[in-house]
C-alpha cells in the first residue's frame, strides 16, 4: 500500500498548514497561558472545512476522505494541539458518529449546523469510576411510561463541553444477562437538569474547555436516540477508534514540532567552537526522534486509509495511536534535553510540547489499554 498523498489529498493538507500559520500560531501560547477556549478559531476553522472533514457536502462537510482528514489535525496540531483535539472531537466524535448512525431528522437538526459551524458538539462517555473501564457506566436512562427517557448521572472531563451546544451522552437503559446495555443520547446542554462544572485546569492542552456534566432528572425524548436503544456503547466503541486515529495524527503534529525545534538549535547553538548538531550524541537523538516519527505516520496513514473501506480498525487504530502518542512523548522530551536552558523555562514552545504530548497517551484509552487491544488481536481474542 502507498502512502503518497493525492493531489487533492495534499492540497487540503496545505490548506490546513496555511490556516494554521496565519490564524492560530499567533494564538498558539497564549490560549495555553489562559487556558481559553478558542471561539473564534473554531468558528474559522468550520470555514475552512475542517470541523466536518469527511461528512459530504450535502450535510455542510468537506466531503472529503479520512487521509484527508489526519493530515489537516496533524498540520493543526503542528501549531496547536488545543485547536487539533477540539476539532477531533467534533468530526470523530460527534459529526461522524452523527452521519453514520442519526437519522434523517437528527442529521437535519444537528449535523448540518455543526459542520457549518452554527453548533459545537461535545461527546460524554467518561465517568469517575468509568474511565478505563468505559463499561461500568453509573449513568443512567430511565425509560418513562408516557415515552422518553429520565436522564440521571455525570460524567467527567468532557472536552468542548464549555462551548458546546450539545453533547453524545452515553448511558445504561437495561441489564441484558447482567451485562448493562447502553444507549447513545443526543442531549441538548441547555436543557433543564443539564450542570457544568467550571472549566477544568490541566497539565497539557490547555484551552480544551473540559467540564465535569451533571445530569439530575433530564427527560430525552426518543427521538434523541442515537443508533439503537442498548447498542450505544458500540457506537461508542466504533467513534473512539476512529478518534484514536486523529488523535495519533494530533500527537504527530506535536511531536514533528518539537522535532523542528531541536534541529534548529541543533544547527545554530554553538558549543567549542561548533554547532552542537556536530555531536555524535546530539545527532543519534535527533535520528531517534525522527525514525520513531515517521514510523508512527506510515501506521497512523494506513490505519486513515482503512477507516474508509473498514467498519473497524481497532488494532490498527490502537497501533497508530500508541506509536504517535509514545514517538511524540519522546520527540518533545529529547527536544527539551537538546535546547537545554532555552527550552526547560514555562512559556517556551518546547515546555508546551511537552505538556501537550504527554496527554496523548492517556485520553482516547492510555497507552496501557492501547496494549491490551493490540495483544487480544494478535492472540485472536477479539473479532
């Protein structure tokens, strides 16, 4: 299989990097200083296409392919890995989840306003007792006698859910052999019973608008319905795989970043009497950097490419992902090694790498369980 771009597969991709250079790099660090959502970068980016890459046309999309779509986050996340998550959660886990399981009547009333960018999406599948284990959800639907559903629960950590119009809640609605069925629920935020917490601090990819979701007696009407009653947390399942390909192409952008970093001061920092890149220590990071890099891209690429002919990619996505998050992790930290005292200081562009490639290995499933997933397939214990 060839992983040469199209021409219109590289068109968008430089599309998405001149979009990144203009608008977002001067916005970069200081949406990570102020930990700010970016509003008016997201609503720049749904002009551009890229909050609905591959939902068509017909929907407000950019009707384009999943190749596509990994290489506008990668040019994104080059610049900003904030900008790059948000807008992975609206197309993986929201826009597409939308297109491949609403119906005619959801996608009129959700999916065209959050391609165009009239409406921002949050997904909710995350609890405190349900982070890893995504199964021992405590989040409960209650079918009523005169029809819908009684919302009840919370989940936690919710990315976008400081702007976002309406989220992809999943919740338990019934025991099936002890195991709980969960369904997949379109919910207004504001609708009465929904709370947010305030917007949540963390380490790295700061500005992601993360908020803790309360839901206390919230009715949902079957028509909120996402996919079919009880198979929801396969529906889930199914968007985080795909997720977890924009996410490994997310952590690309940071980690090729960090790696331009280190080869530029490689280049220009002088130590007795020469460039420091002249040292056979120096170089045999920078090659490190670069061969664990590339690698992830051929995996994240060919986990892209079968995300159009596949329904699952689970192994493949769990490959792409732990390789990009652990490359990037290890590309920023050298990076930081290599610029020494000009980059070990809070506000330098290698301190925010860093920070935000760390996160890659935890959201979307930790590196652990990407391990897990991968193992179960080689040994043929998943299908």
């Amino acid at each position: 299989m060839t992983f040469d771009l199209s021409s219109d597969q590289e068109a968008f991709r430089q599309q998405a990097r001149a979009f990144a250079e203009q608008h977002v790099r001067p916005l970069a660090a200081q949406i990570d200083l102020d930990n700010r959502f970016p509003r008016d970068l997201v609503a720049r980016a749904a002009a551009q296409g890229l909050l609905a890459v591959t939902v068509p046309e017909e929907w407000g999309g950019a009707g384009r392919d999943f190749v596509s779509y990994v290489v506008a986050i990668e040019e994104t996340a080059r610049v900003s890995a904030t900008l790059a998550v948000i807008l992975a959660v609206s197309n993986s886990l929201v826009c597409d989840l939308l297109l491949r399981n609403g119906t005619p009547g959801q996608k009129d009333r959700w999916l065209r306003r959050l391609a165009r960018g009239e409406a921002l999406g949050a997904f909710a599948l995350s609890e405190q007792h349900a982070g890893t284990d995504a199964a021992n959800q405590r989040t409960v639907a209650t079918a009523q006698p005169d029809g819908g559903f009684r919302l009840d629960g919370g989940k936690v950590w919710v990315a976008n859910a400081e702007a976002a119009d309406m989220a992809v809640v999943i919740a338990a609605t019934s025991l099936r052999q002890g195991e709980r069925g969960m369904t997949a629920f379109l919910v207004p935020l504001d609708a009465p019973g929904v709370e947010a917490s305030a917007t949540l601090d963390s380490l790295g990819v700061r500005g992601l608008g993360c908020r803790h979701l309360t839901f206390r007696s919230v009715w949902v009407g079957e028509d909120s319905v996402l996919g079919e009653r009880d198979e929801g947390f396969k529906i889930a399942l199914r968007g985080l795989d795909r997720a977890r390909v924009a996410i490994a192409a997310q952590a690309l952008g940071v980690g090729d970043a960090a790696l331009g970093l280190a080869v530029a001061h490689a280049r220009t920092r002088q130590t007795f009497g020469r460039p420091i890149g002249g040292y056979q220590a120096i170089q045999w990071m920078l090659a490190d950097m670069a061969v664990a890099l590339d690698a992830a891209r051929m995996l994240t690429w060919k986990a892209a490419a079968l995300c159009d002919v596949q329904p699952r990619i689970s192994a493949e996505a769990a490959m792409a992902k732990l390789q990009a998050s652990e490359a990037a992790h290890q590309a920023a930290d050298r990076a930081l090694q290599i610029l020494a005292s000009a980059g070990y200081q809070r506000g330098s562009d290698v301190e925010r790498y860093l920070r935000d490639a760390r996160a890659a290995e935890i959201y979307s499933g930790t590196s652990e369980v990407q391990r897990m997933v991968i193992a179960e397939h080689i040994l043929g214990l998943r299908g």
